[in-house]
C-alpha cells in the first residue's frame, strides 16, 4: 500500500469565523498537504475560504439546512469524500482547535502506512499554557499526558479515522447529537480488531473548556450513556455499567438544575430507541479491560 491519502473536516455552526480562519491556516502550514478540506456549515452558511485562505488541495464547503450536531456534521463530510472516493484517512478537527505544528499530518500518514489495521489516532488535546485537562487523556484516573499507546477511546476534537475501518464498523451515531458518539464509534472500532492509537505527539491547541458549557449537556449525557450501553454492551453489563455511572454522578454533581436535566435525558434514555443493538464479544470486553478501560465505567 502506498502513502496514505489524507482529508481534513472541519464542522462548524458559523459562530466562530475567526477560530475557523486561524485553524484552517494551521492546515495550510502543513509539510505534507491534505488531498481534500471539508468545511461543513452545520446549519449556517459558509465564507469562502479556499482563495482567502490559500488553501491546499480541493476545498469543499457544505452547508446543511439545519445542526445535525457533531456526529451528523462528520457524517455529511464523511458522505461528500465517500463521493469522491480518493481519501484513505480524514482527520477531524474543532473548529476553535489549532495545529502548532507543522508536521501533524506527516506523522498521521506515516503512522497508518506502518499499520494496516490502525483504525482510530488520538491527538493530545493541549491549552495555550500546554495543559491537557485529566478528561482529555483516554485512560481512567491521573495518567500522564505525555504517554501514548493503545487505548479503548479517542477525543472527538482531534483525530484520525481510516476509511476502511468506518466502512466496516459504520459512521457516527448521528442521533446522539453530542456527547458519548465517539465512545460508540470506538467500541465498534475494538469489536471488529481495529487498533486505538493515542499519539500525543500529535497536538492540537485548543482552549480549556468544560463541557457543561453547553445548555443540553446534562441531558444528552444522561440519555446517550443509556443508549451507548443499551446499544454495545453485553446485557449482563448493562445495569453495571449504568449503576456505577449513576452513583459517580450522583456524588459529583452538585447542581440541582443539572440533576433535573440529568434525571430527564436518563429517562429519555430508557424510553426511548436507543437505535440498532450490536453488543460486544465478550473478548472485546476483555480486550478493552486489559487496556486499562473495563466498559463497565
């Protein structure tokens, strides 16, 4: 197989024109070009960037008549390079995110040349200061950021998916809208023995945040963690996996508002189609606890 052939997609809502701007010049800066650049405008127009910017490779901007979210912005992109058909790896990207570093698509290339079953790359999500929040390291407690390795997760603001393996194991669960999706997408991934690389030489900068900055994020988080378990676990896990989750939230959250919504989407969760059920072997349950990520937290 010869070199990888590299697409970036970016999803935005419109509401960040300078950040998208600033991003899209990082990819520019690259040593090695991507062959395609998607810009999906999730439910808002688009500027023109590909003159503007100086931009390499064919751009194309897609604008959807309404936020399909982040999964369903990914799989609008996912659907136009399909299209095409010329991409063997997209790499996703924050529209607030930023390549430092000029050779992040180099080393991605060259990481999938050397593996065939290479499915998902994890960048290392890193602050202004160079801080990488605990939640952004794809391993349970405190774990150095600095270590890379196989891992049974990756972070939605940078990465890298081959194809192939989407092709196989099947795109982002567009109903979660946000929040868990890439957990749903990785345990897929781990099912049918596609390797989880987390490289955290590959960086990209991006501002500190909490996720509960968004208004639904008790909600959504409440309802796609029953429909993650209800969808990939085995049955036995289930009630597991949902108790030890609901205790650990119980105890840390402190804000009656949020619990209200939490208490709805976990509801919301139970009640409703939680969409098709592809349970895990139990080999991959065992695969991924040796890892240091039993799916039972």
């Amino acid at each position: 197989m010869g070199a990888p052939r590299i697409a970036v997609a970016v999803v935005t809502m419109g509401n960040r024109p300078d950040e998208v701007d600033a991003l899209l010049r990082s990819v520019a800066k690259q040593d090695v070009p991507p062959e395609r650049i998607v810009i999906v405008g999730n439910g808002c127009p688009l500027p023109e960037f590909a003159r503007r910017l100086s931009l390499p490779g064919e751009v194309t901007p897609i604008e959807l008549d309404e936020n399909l979210g982040c999964p369903g912005g990914r799989n609008a992109a996912l659907a136009r390079l399909r299209e095409f058909g010329d991409i063997d790896v997209v790499v996703d990207l924050d529209d607030d995110g930023l390549l430092v570093d000029a050779d992040v698509l180099r080393r991605v290339r060259e990481l999938y040349a050397a593996d065939d079953r290479l499915g998902v790359v994890g960048f290392r999500i890193a602050d202004e200061l160079g801080e990488t929040q605990q939640r952004h390291v794809p391993r349970i407690g405190s774990s150095d950021p600095l270590r890379g390795g196989y891992v049974t997760g990756f972070l939605g603001g940078g990465h890298a998916l081959r194809t192939a393996m989407l092709d196989e194991v099947g795109d982002w669960p567009a109903e979660f809208f946000f929040a868990h999706e890439e957990t749903d997408l990785a345990w897929r991934a781990a099912d049918a023995g596609w390797r989880i690389l987390y490289a955290p030489e590959l960086l990209l900068q991006h501002p500190k945040t909490s996720p509960a900055r968004h208004a639904i994020y008790y909600r959504v988080n409440a309802r796609n963690r029953v429909w993650l378990a209800r969808r990939r676990l085995p049955f036995a896990l289930v009630p597991v996996h949902l108790g030890v989750w609901v205790l650990l939230t119980l105890l840390r959250n402190r804000s009656r508002a949020g619990l209200r919504a939490w208490f709805g989407g976990f509801v919301e969760g139970v009640r409703e189609p939680a969409g098709e059920r592809r349970p895990m072997r139990w080999r991959t349950v065992w695969r991924l606890t040796r890892l240091g990520r039993p799916p039972v937290i």
